[in-house]
C-alpha cells in the first residue's frame, strides 16, 4: 500500500503545523520549569479537557480495541470502560485537592503528605521508575502501534516510520514544552475524531461489508456484538466484567486512569487557571473519553472480522509484516488500507497525530519528574530555571530514544497493556488512601511498589501458567496484604508534616481530625462527590451502552439514553 500525492500533502501539511506551534510556543517555554512544564498554570478547561483526551486516544488505542472486540467481542472492551470509575472520582473527589496542593508535579506531593528520609526516598525513586522506566514502557507500547501502521499502511520499515515521527514530536515537544504539547493535543483530537468517524462510514459502505445492517447479521460478527458477557459462563463475564469493574479500576495504575488521580491527568490538573477549570477539564475529558469515542473503533474493528476473520488472513495479505508483529490488533491499520486517496492521508495523519499526541506529552511529564523531582531535588538544588529547561530538553531527548527503542522490541498491544496493569496492580488503593488516612506513610507506598514489581516478574517471566485476570487478582490481593502489613509495622509520618498537609490541601473527613485545628463550617464533600460520582457514571455508561444499542436497532437505546439525561440533572442539582 502506497500514499498518493495527496495523501503525503496532508500529512507532511499536518506535520509542518506541529513544527509551527512548537516554534511559537518556544520563547515562553523557556522561561522557567513552570512555563515549560505547566504551561504557565493557566490553562482554561476544554483546552485542559481536550488534551486529556487527545492524550489518552493514541496509535495504538484503536488496534488494542480492535485486538479486544476480535478476540472477545465488544465486551471485550470493558478492561478499559472499567476505567471510568477512578476518571469520575478524581473529578468529584480529588481535582480540587489536587490544584490544592500546588505542586509542580505529582510525585513532588510525596514530600507535601510525608515525611523524613523515606519520603525523600520515595520522591526520587518514583520520579526514576516513573519517568523512565514505566515512561519508556508506555512510550514503547505507542511506537510498537506506530511501527504496525507504518508497515501496514505507508510500506514503512518500523524505524524509518519511528525516526520521521519521534523526529517531529521531539522538535516541538523540546521547543514549546507543554504549551505546545496542549496546542497541538487540540489540533490533533479534531484530525484523529474526523479521521475515525469518516474512515467508519467509508469502510460500512464497502461491498464486501454491505452496510451496517448486513455487517450485524454477518456469521463472523453475531457472536461478538454483546455488551455485557454472557452471565451464565463464569469464564467470559468475571475476566471480563466483574474484575475489571470490582478490583481493577482502583487497584491498578495505568497511565490516565490513575486511582486518585496523577500522571498526565494530574499534569494537566496542574495547569489549570483554578479549581473550577481543574474540575471540568477532567469531567470533559471522561464524557469524551468513554462516552463519544469507542463506536467508530468498534464498527471498524467487526468490520475486520468479514475482511480478515483469521490471522492467517491477515498474514496473506500483508506477506511483508514480519511474524512477531502478527496479531490481531493489525486488523485495525489493514482496515485503513482499504480507504481511498484523500481520506486514507487524513486518517493516516489522523494517527500520526494520536501517536505524536501521546509521545509528546509522555515526553514532558517524563522529564518534569526526572528534572523537578530527581535532578533538582537530589543532584542540582541551587540549578537556575534555566538550566532546569536545558535539562528537561535533555531528558527529552533520552527518554524518546528509549521509548521508540522498546517499541521495536514489543509484539503486541494487548500484550502492553496487561503488562501495565499488572506492574501496578494492588498499589491503586494506597493513592485513594493517602488523601483521607494519616496512617498510610511513604513506607506504605515504597513496600507496595517494590512488591508488586516482583509479584508482576514473577508471574509474568517465571510462572505463567495464569490468565491476566487471575493475575491481576492475585497480584492485587497479595500486593495489598503486603503494604497493610507495613503500614503498621512502620513509624507514621511526624504530626508537623501531617499538620501542614491538613491546612493547605484540606482534605477533611474523620481519617484527619486528630489533626486539623479547624472546625468543619461545611460537611465533608466526599459522600457527596462519590453520590456525584455514581450518577456521573450512570450517565455516561448509559450513553455509551445506548448509543451501542441503537446502533444495533434496539430500541431501549433511547431508554438508556433518557437515563442518562436523568442523571445529569440529577448531578446537576447535586454537585456545588
């Protein structure tokens, strides 16, 4: 497959204009940590909101989707949907705390909330493991995506794809930091929801598909359109469904969806001009996130069932993709193939505007922690801003190299995304914690981290004879045990540090009285935000099964969609 003229005009015009903005960008960005950083902390909500999603939707978002509805059906997709429980707490509960805690990062909060040398500890070790380690894992997952589009849809080999690319993100990433990384997340969300959205229709017109009514009665699709799995079969609803929704969504740490919120989320909370805009960039970006974007992929993806059923198919026709990149997250890019001139250059920068989207900010939070929570902190205290800028340049530099580097090495997009989940899994409840217990301490969390990297070793490199749900469950389980044994076996943090915490985030609630001197004038909001947070996402899980239902005919579609209407007011009324 082969780009026409046109086609290359609109991507090289797409990257011309991410050079441009990062250019623009540029003068105000090296300023200081917190305009290259932060973006000047002042950000406006659906700027925030929009970069969040554009962010979360990389190249490899739709083949993992694709590899899920394929192997599992649409269900298949509740690993991700689950997610959305820990998005809609961190809007209603922690975005407020953290704007609060006017942090320039969150692993700098670790020395806001605790105290002494393991608190020091935990700072640098976390901005070391975050920002290169579990950076460089998520950044070689989104360059394995690239890798498979550019051999599938530009006739690539993965690298020349990969240096293009990386070459263009690291340009205005370096150039305009985290301004410029929102911009063009702004620009980028608009070509990636477009290209999706146009690419669907074209592909449900194509004869082979029929159209969408053909499609759903299709032999290879009937079987895999269910929204919820069948709950009779113990072995297809609690891998899929209940453990996703009753441990995974606030025992993992997976880069977006954060247990008490953090990372880029967290990032772009930062940013933020104040707490209102802080509050509804994450509320934006969640709607958007679960309840606008998933249908294009997963009409795409069934579509790929009636073109490529089998792997085999796959293969045959695209002899060229070397054998360890073979899966069925490939189905997705191979779909695109099939698009016209024009459009297959729209949706092909669509995609490199995903991938770019996620490198880049990745890029600038990997080296905010990297500058601001290990150089600065541990190796340079006295560094000038602007040689903290240089530094974050640098570390920019290094950690693209090693990101595309791994993504050379990786096969598959589910095969990244279980791993991330399961490094994480049974940590996610200490970051919920740690805002209302005074008892969780840095111990707490250096002992659940170190334990659940050996636990995700053990199971993933010496005893595999498990599921990845049996793994995320067991990891979780003894991961918890773990650190509820260190808690209290380890001295808490000093009253002072605890004290000072109390006054300036103000987090309240009974697991803090011992130590606030203030008397409470208003309740505390936390039963309200998870009441605002279970309407939150009634609504949303309403439209998004809604939309899915009338896609299939199915007239309770408009049921569930009154539902979700019906809980928006009622969060409306309910959350001040």
């Amino acid at each position: 497959m082969t780009l026409s003229t046109l086609d290359w005009i609109i991507v090289f015009s797409y990257f011309t204009l991410s050079l441009f903005v990062g250019v623009w960008a540029s003068k105000q960005a090296g300023r200081d940590t917190k305009s290259f950083f932060l973006a000047g902390r002042n950000m406006p909500w659906w700027l925030l909101g929009v970069s969040m999603v554009a962010t979360t939707f990389s190249t490899d978002t739709p083949n993992l989707v694709t590899d899920l509805v394929r192997q599992n059906g649409v269900s298949g997709n509740w690993g991700w949907w689950a997610f959305l429980l820990t998005g809609m707490l961190t809007v209603f509960v922690y975005a407020k705390l953290w704007h609060r805690s006017g942090v320039l990062t969150d692993i700098e909060f670790y020395e806001l909330r605790y105290s002494g040398k393991a608190a020091a500890f935990l700072r640098g070790f976390r901005a070391l493991y975050l920002g290169l380690v579990f950076n460089v894992l998520v950044m070689g997952a989104v360059s394995l995506a690239a890798i498979k589009f550019g051999e599938i849809v530009l006739g690539w080999p993965g690298w020349l794809t990969l240096t293009i690319a990386c070459s263009i993100t690291l340009s205005y990433s370096t150039l305009g930091g985290l301004k410029a990384v929102i911009i063009t997340d702004f620009v980028q969300f608009i070509l990636a929801m477009t290209g999706s959205i146009l690419a669907m229709l074209y592909i449900l017109s194509l004869d082979e598909i029929g159209g969408l009514s053909e499609l759903l009665t299709h032999n290879n699709v009937v079987d895999k359109l269910a929204l919820i799995p069948d709950l009779s079969n113990p072995d297809l609803w609690v891998p899929v469904l209940l453990v996703p929704l009753a441990v995974q969504w606030w025992a993992s740490y997976y880069p977006g969806s954060e247990p008490g919120g953090g990372g880029y989320i967290a990032q772009r909370m930062f940013s933020a001009k104040d707490e209102q805009n802080a509050v509804n960039a994450t509320l934006f970006f969640n709607v958007a996130h679960y309840a606008l974007r998933p249908w294009p992929w997963i009409l795409i993806a069934l579509s790929s069932l009636v073109v490529y059923p089998e792997l085999s198919d796959l293969q045959t026709a695209f002899p060229n993709l070397p054998s360890d990149k073979l899966g069925h997250d490939v189905a997705y890019p191979a779909m695109l193939t099939l698009l016209p001139n024009g459009l297959l250059g729209l949706v092909a920068a669509s995609l490199i505007a995903a991938f770019m989207s996620t490198m880049s900010t990745q890029l600038n939070l990997g080296a905010s922690y990297l500058v601001n929570d290990f150089y600065h902190r541990f190796i340079s205290p006295n560094a000038t801003e602007k040689q903290l800028v240089s530094m974050g340049r640098l570390f920019t530099v290094i950690s693209i190299i090693l990101g595309s580097g791994l993504g050379l090495l990786l096969t598959s997009a589910g095969q990244a995304f279980n791993l991330l989940l399961m490094i994480g899994a049974g940590t996610g409840m200490i970051y919920v914690l740690r805002w209302f217990w005074w008892r969780i301490n840095a111990y707490t969390e250096i002992v659940a981290m170190i334990s659940s990297l050996i636990i995700a070793f053990y199971f993933n490199f010496i005893n595999q004879n498990y599921e990845n749900w049996e793994k995320i469950v067991l990891g979780s389980l003894l991961t918890t045990i773990v650190w509820i044994a260190a808690t209290y076996f380890t001295p808490p943090d000093d009253d002072e540090t605890l004290r000072n915490f109390v006054k300036k985030v103000n987090p309240g609630g009974p697991g803090w009285a011992k130590f606030s001197d203030l008397k409470a004038n208003e309740p505390w909001p936390v039963p309200n935000g998870i009441l605002c947070m279970i309407l939150g996402c009634v609504s949303i899980y309403s439209v998004l099964l809604g939309v899915g239902q009338l896609i299939y005919g199915d007239n309770i579609g408009f049921g569930l969609i009154g539902l979700s209407l019906a809980s928006a007011l009622g969060l409306m009324r309910l959350w001040k």
